[in-house]
C-alpha cells in the first residue's frame, strides 16, 4: 500500500499519517502539502525520519506536482482544504480553488494513475443544518457557508469521476473535530489556548448552537476504515455521537482550565450559523469501526496537551494568526455581552 496523503501537515491528516504509519507496516506514504498557514510541519516530527515517510511541499491545484507525488501510489487520500468557515466568509476564493479545483485536479490524476481507492474527506457540514433527526448518507446536501458549499462541490465532483470514469471514490463526512495539534482558530482550541492565557472566551450568538464532537484519533481510524472496508461509490459519516450545546464546551474547557465563567462574552453571531450538526455514523460501524474516545477524558487530555505545548501554539498565536484574530473578533469582543 503506497498510500498519497494531500493536506497532512494539517490537524487530522496529520493524525492520520501518524495511524497508518504505525498500524501498517508495510505501508509507504507520500504527504503532499502546501504549508499554508494552517500547516504544522511539527506535528509530524515522530515520523521525519521515518524511510517508509516522504514530505513534499505543493499545491494539489498544480497538475504537474500532483501527478508526479502520485507516480506509484495505490490510494489517494485528500484532506487538503481551507477548512475554517470564519475565514471563508470573509472571502472564499482560496476554498472554491483548493477544495473545489484541487479535488478535480487529484481526481483527473488518480484517474490517470489507475489508484485502486480514493478517498475525499467531506464533513457533516455538506448536509446543512438539522433540527431533525441525525443525518444519514443519501441525505440531500444543503451547504449554508461558503466553506460547506465548497466542500459539497469537491464531495460531488469526486463521486461524479466515480460515476463517469469509474475512479473508485470513496467518500467520508466527518463531524466535528478536536484533539492537540488542531490550528487555534477553531472553537476548542481557540477557547482552550485563550482561557490558558486568561483571554477572553468570544461565544457566537447565544452559545446554543449543537455540534457533533469527535476526537481527531477517532477520525483518522474513521477515514482508515472506509478507505480499507468502504465499498467504492458509497459515502460514510464519520461521527463522535456526542452532541453538545457550545456553552457546554465553553464551560467545560473553563472548568478543565481552572478558569471562571467571567471569560465568557457572547458576541455577534457569525453570518448564517448553521444551528445544529449530528450524523448517524451506522453505516461505518458495520465495517467495524466505532469511536473510542470518550468526549470528557478526550477534553480533558487535549486541554492537558495545548497546556504542555506551548511551544507548538504560542508562535502561531502570534504570527499571522493574530491579523486574522483582530478583524474577526475585535469589534465584536468591543460590543461584548458579559456572562
Ligand atoms: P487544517 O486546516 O488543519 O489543515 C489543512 C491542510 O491542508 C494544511 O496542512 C494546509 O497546508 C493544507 N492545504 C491547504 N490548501 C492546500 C493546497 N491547495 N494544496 C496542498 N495542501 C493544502 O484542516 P483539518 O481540520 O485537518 O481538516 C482536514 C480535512 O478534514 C479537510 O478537508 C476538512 O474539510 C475536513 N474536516 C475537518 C473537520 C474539522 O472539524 N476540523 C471536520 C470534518 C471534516
Ligand atoms: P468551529 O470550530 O469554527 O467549527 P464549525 O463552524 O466548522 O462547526 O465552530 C464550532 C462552533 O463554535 C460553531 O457553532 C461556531 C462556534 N464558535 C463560537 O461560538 N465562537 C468562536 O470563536 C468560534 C471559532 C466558534
């Protein structure tokens, strides 16, 4: 198994390089990355050295690059994406070329290539907002952000080579994320490193909003089992089943901190907000796979991590990250509400 990984310097391809690598063997990965500014090259330090390991740093919207990383690999795994909705409204047009274009152009290559699997790694967030029952896989797609909108379109055009070219496509749809290394933009670890610092906690809205959480570990064997079990053509959720109101985590990131709930401000809503995400992940587990990590011990290790890892964290909150801080925070944290 010679398996392309794109995005893998990010939070979960990196986990999942990290899985595969110690779980097989006899598998050999290539992990194509721009190094955009959501990269850590160090999450991957404990396998650098590694000969079964190779990094190299390209755009997968670069035709050339990509089929030369893909030259001898059996499967294709792409995390590769903007991935930050936030970010996305503020302008999309970096997530409509990497997560739209990017996935046609892997897709083009893995065709060529002749790959027995490709698996595009798509999100919850695709089927749009439910108020219902957890979402199943022919569920209609209802993207509402233009992050969401752009990944339904690299989820869609994957499985259209499927059902064109006969690329064997298999799709995965995750829930929420966290876990250590994951990028301090997003919920858990934003409030998790500003709660350390004793910085404010911005909630949107009223803090109500329900998200599906599930450890990045449990991801990756996730996105490992559909890859290896998955039957090509089909789509699998990959969730935590662990639905909880974001005033829940804010409090229990608090709680594991040793923080108080004066940090709290409820601040403007972000634009559109999706109001609750769930899956219903039974089709995966038929394969075998189910979550392990229970979401109150996974908190707890993760708030442990980013306190231990300072070191990986505090330059990244100080670099581009604290431009990107100040234009979607500043004004809102001004207007704050305290608890
Ligand atoms: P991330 O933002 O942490 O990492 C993305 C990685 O992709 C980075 O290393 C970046 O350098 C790389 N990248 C971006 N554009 C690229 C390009 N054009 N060419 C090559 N590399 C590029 O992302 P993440 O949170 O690890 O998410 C990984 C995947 O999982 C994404 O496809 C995302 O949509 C999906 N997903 C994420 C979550 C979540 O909660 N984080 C949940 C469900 C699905
Ligand atoms: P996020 O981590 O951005 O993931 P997604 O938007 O992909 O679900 O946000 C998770 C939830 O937390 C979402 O409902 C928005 C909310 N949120 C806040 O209340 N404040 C914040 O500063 C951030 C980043 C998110």
């Amino acid at each position: 198994m010679q398996l392309l990984v794109t995005g893998g310097a990010g939070f979960i391809g990196s986990h999942f390089i990290r899985l595969v690598l110690a779980e097989h063997p006899e598998a050999r990965v290539v992990n194509l990355d721009k190094l955009t500014y959501a990269a850590s090259p160090a999450n991957l330090a404990s396998v650098e050295d590694d000969p079964r390991y190779r990094f190299v740093q390209g755009d997968i919207t670069d035709a050339a690059v990509v089929a030369e990383a893909m030259a001898g690999c059996t499967h294709v795994v792409n995390f590769a994406a903007e991935s930050h909705v936030d970010r996305s409204i503020h302008g999309a047009v970096d997530f409509i070329t990497t997560d739209v274009l990017g996935t046609w152009v892997l897709c083009d290559a893995a065709r060529s290539a002749g790959v027995d699997r490709y698996l595009q790694v798509s999100t919850d967030e695709v089927y749009g907002s439910t108020e219902g029952r957890p979402f199943q896989e022919d569920d209609p797609l209802r993207p509402s952000s233009p992050y969401s909108a752009s990944k339904a379109g690299g989820d869609l055009q994957a499985l259209a080579y499927m059902h064109t070219h006969g690329l064997p496509v298999v799709v995965t749809r995750g829930s929420n994320t966290y876990g250590p290394n994951q990028y301090p933009e997003k919920l858990i670890p934003l409030f998790v490193t500003n709660a350390l610092d004793g910085e404010p906690l911005p909630v949107y809205g009223d803090g109500r909003q329900v998200r599906d959480w599930i450890h990045a570990e449990d991801h990756a064997r996730g996105i490992l089992t559909a890859l290896l079990e998955g039957v090509p053509g089909e789509v699998y959720n990959v969730g935590g089943s662990n639905e909880r109101e974001n005033i829940w985590i804010t409090r229990q990131v608090l709680e594991l901190v040793g923080a108080g709930d004066d940090l709290i401000r409820y601040v403007a809503d972000r634009p559109g907000h999706d109001f609750r995400y769930a899956l219903d992940s039974s089709k995966l587990m038929a394969l075998g796979w189910s979550p392990r990590i229970d979401l109150a011990e996974g908190l707890a290790s993760t708030v442990q991590w980013y306190r231990d890892r300072r070191d990986w964290w505090e330059p990244i909150k100080s670099g581009e990250f604290r431009e990107f801080y100040q234009r979607q925070y500043e004004e809102r944290l001004h207007a704050a509400v305290r608890s």
